[in-house]
C-alpha cells in the first residue's frame, strides 16, 4: 500500500480549480470544487475551536445526512467571525454549486481559508463556480488543491490503492497549510475521496481511528485554526463487496496511510519550514503522557530555532520535556537526534555533539526521547522555526 | 508607593557581581552574591518544571527553614540535567560564601543560569566568591544583577518605598531573562530584599498572592525553565513594629509592585523583543477562563508576528482566543489594539484598522478582549516575536 506524492483518477469523482477573484492576488487560482456524479457516503472532522467558521458550521450541518454530492472550497477569505452575514453566504455558496451541477443544497459541503473577518463577493463566487463546473476533470485533483493554497509554497496530493472486498479500491487526497497550523480534530483543509463503496458511519470511525497519528500528530507553529476541515466521500464506483474485518481494517489503513502523507506534507511546506522534525517519545506511562511530552517539545520555539540554527540542544529538548507537566525521572532519559545518542541516562554525550550537528543539516531527521517509565509511545511532527516564518507572518495577512 | 527602575540601599544586605571565568567570554561578570549582616527571614518559589535545576532542589532544601544569609548565583551553566554531581556541585557552591562569611552552609541559596546540561569549574567559583565577597558594597545591587544576566541586554533593577509598621521600608529587587520565560511559579532568576522585619509566613504569603499579577502573568516564548528562582529576603534593618492588618498589605503591595516592575522588564527585554503588549481579557466567566484565553493570545506565533508586523490582525487574535479552550460567544466579543476598539459584537470596524496599525509603532501598548460573558479578568503581558529572536535562538546556545 505504497503512497505517492501524486494525483490519481478516483472513478465517480471529478474535480476543478479556478480563478475566480477571490483573492487580492489577480489571476492566482482561488476556488476549487469536487463533484460526484451521484451523491456518496461523506465524513468530516472539524476544527475543535470555539470560534468555528461560517463554512465549518454549514458543513457540519450538511454532513448530519451522511451523504454529499459536491464540495465547494475557496481560498483569499475564511469567512470566519462573519456573524450571520458569514452563514447566509456559505449557504449562497453551497446553493451556487448546487444548482449548476443539479443537486440539493444539503448535498454540498462548503470550506473556507484565507483571511479572517472578510467576506467574499458573491457574483464572483457565483461566476467563478460556473467556471469551475465547465473545467471538471477526472484528472483535476492538484487544481482543485492549487486554488486553496494560501501560504503554501506548492499543491499537496496524496494517493493510494489497496484492495478490499474484491475490489481495486483507489483513494486520492489533498490537503493544504501552511501556517495556523496545530489541528486538534483535523486540518486546515484536507480533502480524501475514494472510489470503495463504504457507509458513512464507516467513514466516521475510520477519521475517527486515523486522525491521532496524521492530521491530529503535527505542529507548524501551535496555533489552531478555526477553519479546519478534514472530508473523506467514497463513490462507491469500485463496486466491491460491504466493507468488514480485515478488509475494512486494510482500507481504513490505506485511507490513513494517503492522510499521514499529506500531514507530513502540510508540515514540510510549513510557513518558513526548512527542516522536518518527528518528535517521537517512547516509554511513557500513558500514550497521552507521551503526546503531552511530544507536543511540548514540537511547539517549542527554543526547541524549533535550535533546529533552525542545527543545535544538538539537549538542554532545550530537556527543558520542553520537564514543562509538559508529566512526571518523569530525568537520570533516566535517553535522548537520540538525527539517529545519534546525545544524551544517555540524562547525562550529555558530549563526544557526539559535533556529529549531530553535522546531521542535522538534513532536511529531514527524527528526535527521540525514551522516558523509560512505561510502554506507551506518541509521535508528533513538527518543523523549524526560522527567519522566513517570522517574515511571511509578520508581512503578510492571514 | 512609586516603583524606580533603579537600584536602592536596603538596610542589612550587601551586594556584588564579578568576573570568575565562568563564562565562555571572557572579563563577562558571572557570579553574583547577596550578603546579609547576619541570618534574615527567607521565602523563595521556584519552577514547577519536572526538570528542577540541581541549585533549584537545594535553594529549596536550604529554604525550610525560613532563613538565608547569603545567595549565591552565576551565569554561564544552569546546572541542570547534571545528576547527582550538579547537587554537589550547588552545595559545594553555598559552602564556598557560607566559609568566606562564617555561616552555616544551608543559610546560602544557590541560583544558576545558562547553559543546561554542563557544570560550572568549582576552583573558579570559589576563587570567584573570594573576590566577590571582598567586593560587597551596600550599593551593588545592580553589579550583582549584571552577573546573572544572559541574553538580557541590561541589568533589570527595581526599587520603592512604603511606610509600614511605624517605620519607612525599602524594597529593592532584580531579575534576569531573557528567553524561556514563562513562569508557572515564578521567573528565571528574581531577588527581592528589604529591610522590613518580616516572619518567614509572611514573606511565603506574600510570595504566593503577588505571583499570578507579576512573573507568574508574563511570557516570553512560551517556555518554562528549569531553572526559575524567586527569593525574598527581610533584613529587619527598619526596626518596624510586626506587620499586620493594613500595614502587612502595604507591605505586600510594595513587594508586589516591585516584582511586577521586574516582571514587565523581563518582557521589555525579552530576547528579540521590540515591543510590549499587555493583553487583557475582561468579561469571563472565571479567572481562570481568562487567563486561558490571554495565555493563548500572548503565546501565539502568529499574533506575535502580526504584533512585529504593525498589523491589527483581529482574525489572528480571535484564532488564539478561540483555540483556547474555553466557551465564549463570538459575537459578542469587543476587541481593543492600542486603545482603538477594532472589533465590536464579533465584526470588524474596518474604518479604523489603518490607525491601529499606526499605534502599533509604539514601542508598548495593550490589547483588550471583552468576553461579556461575565465579571472576571487577566493580565499577561508579553512581546513580539522577531527576526531577532529566531537569530538569538538559533546561534546561540542556551
């Protein structure tokens, strides 16, 4: 079940991004839309903010039903703390998709990102949806993932194929960031469709199981959107037989397997990011222990400018560690980065210190802290926090 | 009750801080020590970190009592995450003064900051101590100060008045940051001293009421230390009559104007800081509501940034509230950035965003959410995330 950074067809589905003048930027892509040909079993997990979004409370509402024909996602605006105003024009929206393609309103999910506080012109979502309709394509996947892209430095697909109920079963998704990025109960926006015939309380209870290990286990900056939106529709196109034991298990891996892929992509592409850091922490008396551990160490900013700065910091890691309020004993802890010991029995190994330095110029390593208190692990992953965070955040507005 | 950002002369206390070759540069002040004219009532409260500095355990330790004679604190190593040879190594530290001023060793309190995870050379130490005591100067509260800093970029000294007790008191105080600060018991390295006759109770009460309005409601970055140190220190110099009733809140209210001076400095001088912002959340429901909600605010990244930015970021602002975890309506919610009221009933007043934005210049403003859903407020103040911080942090290790 091997995932590939890349678009796949996913029969019953279609997709489109457009620019449609949403955004400050002219002619950059600012609408996408996912259409199936017939409404399909759909799931969702939403931001678990208090101040949620227009379109995350629409959507909820819409989801009650088990079943979406179409999704209607646009960035340049998030339509959050919108007030009433906000409600009526994600509503206007979903009726927008839903009279052109020919469904009920209910059958439409609508997402939102960008700035905070504005609303979106109407006429031009409306001709933008038009637009959009008549670019469908079966192939249109890393559109519909370019036109919401706020941050972002690229379009962020995954894909996969497993095979379940004697079906080929192929489950395409995508996802984007870039900052905002701590989600509690899904991310920013993520969208996973797939051809397997499966019920929507199926779909439920597999979010449900996926999320702690992929959208759920990474950090850009802590910071918690209220726009998160994680959807799974499944067409049912694969025609194979109802889903159940050891062929639900695979496939509830596989669509887990496409969504641990785009979060690693989400947080690779975080804002400023130049390294990627999986934290992982082992032998904790609680998984929760554990993640409280892991967390604290992700969302450190010493912890993340000493990747940065390629910093072996064990006195940082130690003391992100100590803060997370979890009781540990620190002349247990052993500490590797970038695949070396620095620290055993919570004593620095100093000898090794140039060595990890010198790794940690990769793009790409893990840090792992082993408590030796429990059997319990918990894995978070994170990036750097560097110059070009602090410029995009400071210069731009979100 | 007028608190001075300068040093004063407290009756029955002597200070110094001197070069002893701690630190890696060279001629830098490193150890500083506080010498009383004979043992005084003591409190002290510390980090509440899993990961205590050795010097953090025995300051506690030596604490029991409720007498001090002496602290003695340097720069340049935390010692923390040093085992059973960092406690040594901090008794073997309060030995040193405890010998060159004829007092038992556990009236000495040793403080340390720095690098964690490296011990400090013990020969050094103790020749340093030798030169600090023949340097000890009724006024040297600010040489003493100087010692302890890291990457403050000044001695941070405080010191006010309060007639108590029939008697006219002096309190003076210092502290040092300047990143991972966010206290949960109280800062990185605080002393506060006077010359008010005080009962060890007293000074422990007091300690515990000033503390969620001082160093315990400001942040830098989010990230507790290991090494947080609070002492109080009553010489009995005044000759006041015991405090009680009117006179000891007096009392407690200078100690905590000074620890809140000190506080607001730390931020001031937060490593990378330009600004200072001081976040009020108003109308909740708790205290505790509050305080989750002005932490979220002051510890966000990208409210932080937006602060560096000059950039009235109500959505940012309104994201960080929402992720906090506590239940509040949206739409009833008033913000307010440098005085002007940006946001009423949840909606933005867009006609004033272009002059908050001017006030942002400011080097020091406030931020204020009105929750109306109740009578309680808090305070935290905090600083902007920089350029400067990232630079700090990733060349510099801590």
């Amino acid at each position: 079940m091997e995932v590939r950074l890349e678009s796949a067809v996913v029969r019953g589905f279609r997709f489109a991004g457009v620019a449609a003048g949403l955004r400050s930027e002219s002619g950059r892509k600012d609408l996408g839309i996912i259409v199936a040909n017939t409404p399909v079993a759909a799931a969702g997990v939403f931001t678990t903010s208090r101040v949620k979004a227009a379109p995350v409370l629409v959507a909820q509402e819409h989801l009650g039903s088990g079943r979406l024909q179409g999704v209607a996602a646009n960035s340049g605006s998030a339509n959050c703390f919108t007030g009433k105003a906000g409600v009526r024009l994600a509503r206007e929206s979903c009726a927008a998709l839903a009279s052109t393609v020919g469904c009920a309103m209910e059958l439409v999910a609508p997402c939102s990102t960008g700035v905070i506080g504005h609303l979106y012109d109407l006429q031009k979502y409306r001709a933008g949806v038009a637009d959009a309709v008549a670019a469908l394509q079966a192939d249109g996947l890393t559109d519909f993932a370019s036109a919401i892209m706020t941050t972002d430095t690229h379009a962020k697909v995954a894909s996969t194929m497993v095979r379940a109920g004697g079906s080929q079963i192929t489950i395409a998704g995508c996802a984007k960031g870039a900052g905002m990025i701590e989600p509690r109960m899904a991310t920013m926006l993520a969208f996973i469709v797939t051809d397997a015939a499966a019920r929507p309380p199926q779909l439920r209870s597999i979010l449900k199981n996926i999320l702690p290990r992929s959208f759920n286990a990474i950090t850009v900056d802590g910071d918690m959107s209220t726009n998160d939106t994680l959807l799974l529709m499944a067409s049912g196109a694969a025609a194979n037989r109802p889903l159940a034991g050891r062929d639900l298990n695979n496939f509830g891996m596989a669509i887990g397997n496409v969504a641990g892929a785009l979060a690693r992509e989400l947080v690779r592409d975080g804002e400023g990011a130049s390294k990627l850091v999986t934290v992982e922490v082992r032998g904790a008396r609680s998984e929760a222990d554990a993640n409280r551990i892991a967390r604290s160490i992700a969302n450190s900013p010493l912890v993340k400018t000493a990747f940065f700065g390629c910093d072996p910091n064990f006195g940082r890691i130690a003391m992100a560690a100590g803060k997370a309020g979890v009781d540990f004993d620190p002349e247990r802890l052993d500490v590797s980065l970038a695949g070396i010991k620095i620290a055993s029995r919570g004593a620095i190994n100093v000898e090794v210190l140039a060595g990890a330095a010198a790794r940690m110029k990769e793009r790409e390593f893990g840090l792992t802290l082993d408590l030796k208190m429990g059997k319990a692990s918990a894995r978070v992953t994170t990036c750097d926090l560097t110059y070009d965070y602090v410029k995009i955040n400071a210069e731009y507005t979100t």
